[in-house]
C-alpha cells in the first residue's frame, strides 16, 4: 500500500551527484529548507510517459510556478546522476532539477518504493507528485494503485490547478517557416517583440507545401499558431496584435 505523507517532513537523505567531473553531497536540508517546492517523481529516467509528458510539461509551465511563489521545481528518480545528468541533456528541463536518488533512499523513505522486476528495472518510484513547504509535504497527488504505469493526477496541471487555480499558463507558440524567408524572422521577431517564446519549426522545401497545407490549410511561410489556433501570415500576425 502506498503512503500518503501529507503533514509530514521528508526523508532526511543526503543525495551523492555529479556537477562537472566533481562529485557533491546534496542534503534534502539544501533543496527544502525555508523553500517552496514542486517534487515530482517517475519511474525512470528516458522512459516513454515521462520524456514525453510528464517532464516537458512541468518544464513548460515553471515560469507559471515561479511567478506564483515556487522556489523550485524538482524531478526525482531512482537512477544514478550519469543517468540524469544525460537526462537531462536530451529533456526539456533548463527549469528542472533533477535529482538522482540512485540507492532509493528518498523514495523509501516517502512509502514510494515499488517492485518494478516485471520489467527488469528492479526497485523504482511509483509515479506521484508533491507540494513541500520549508521540508514538509502540503499535497500529495498519488497514481492510483492500477497496473502498468498509471499517469492521471501526478501531471504538471494538476499541481498548478491546486496551488494556483488562477495562474497564467504560458502561451503555446509555433511558426512554420522557411529557410531564408524574410517574412518569418519578421513574424519571429513581431512575437519575440510581444513576449511569446515562440518555437520555430523550418520546413525544407520538398515538405514545406505539403505540411504546411495540411495544418493550416494554406502553402505560405510563415504560418503561426498560438495555443492551438491558427494565426496565419505574417499581416494575420500583426493584424491579431493590433
């Protein structure tokens, strides 16, 4: 039976990782203490949910987590820091920490501790997430007990939707462009002007048509989404900020 530690400290661990070619001793005193902290916790690192989702999606939404009082955003799981430093490297995660809890003694200590030997990954995290204050947990929100590798309340929304129901989330934003298109670095510029972190996706030329005509129903660079609705062209771009 999983437990749920709400009201309770965490485990006093000591975390060994690797920055650089130096090995540091991390304390749960020096992620929680006086803090506010987002934990998050997953079955492994490069593993499907949680490169996919789980990870990226609170990448996606710190800046929403920061602005409401969060001192930081933490991803545990039992790997080494090899494995997480690698991790690391290939996610989206410049506003995670992620935190190797190699021997397992973090999750133990949480009553998150399961046999995953089915699967030949031995002893891991079960997935759920948690609001810490100052090193005692506010909120757990704990997968339920199914088989497989349930993934419907841990999510980066949820937390948000509890600890600050009326936060902004950052808009989505994409621009289908083409190399060498003057009219994209303008769009691209326009959105960056108006404070959009904008993802670009160039398209070379034996695709571009093809692609761009089947999201957007239209063949010219750029084409601009925001939050899921097509924008347009550049003019529908400026013609939609003014």
């Amino acid at each position: 039976m999983l437990q749920n530690r709400e009201g309770q400290r965490v485990p006093n661990v000591t975390f060994p990782v690797r920055e650089g070619n130096e090995w540091k001793q991390v304390t749960t005193d020096d992620i929680f203490k006086n803090k506010t902290v987002v934990v998050f916790s997953l079955p492994g690192a490069f593993t499907p949910t949680c490169s996919s989702t789980h990870l990226p999606r609170y990448n996606e939404l710190a800046p929403a987590f920061f602005a409401e009082g969060v001192d930081s955003i933490v991803c545990v799981s039992v790997n080494d820091t090899f494995v997480m430093n690698e991790w690391a490297k290939d996610q989206e995660s410049a506003n995670i920490t992620l935190l190797p809890d190699g021997n397992g003694d973090f999750t133990e200590g949480m009553g998150m501790l399961v046999d995953k030997r089915d699967l030949g990954f031995g002893k891991r995290s079960w997935r759920y997430s948690m609001l810490v204050k100052d090193g005692v947990v506010e909120k757990m929100f704990i997968e339920p007990e199914k088989e497989g590798d349930p993934f419907e309340v841990s999510d980066a929304d949820t937390m948000l939707a509890y600890f600050a129901p009326k936060a902004k989330k950052p808009d989505q934003v994409v621009v289908f462009s083409k190399p060498g298109c003057p009219f994209c670095v303008e769009a691209k510029a326009l959105l960056d002007e108006k404070g959009y972190n904008a993802i670009e996706i160039p398209l070379e030329n034996k695709v571009r048509g093809r692609v761009i005509g089947a999201v957007s129903g239209k063949a010219t660079a750029p084409q601009v989404f925001i939050n899921g609705k097509l924008i347009g062209g550049l003019e529908d771009l400026k013609a939609h900020f003014a």
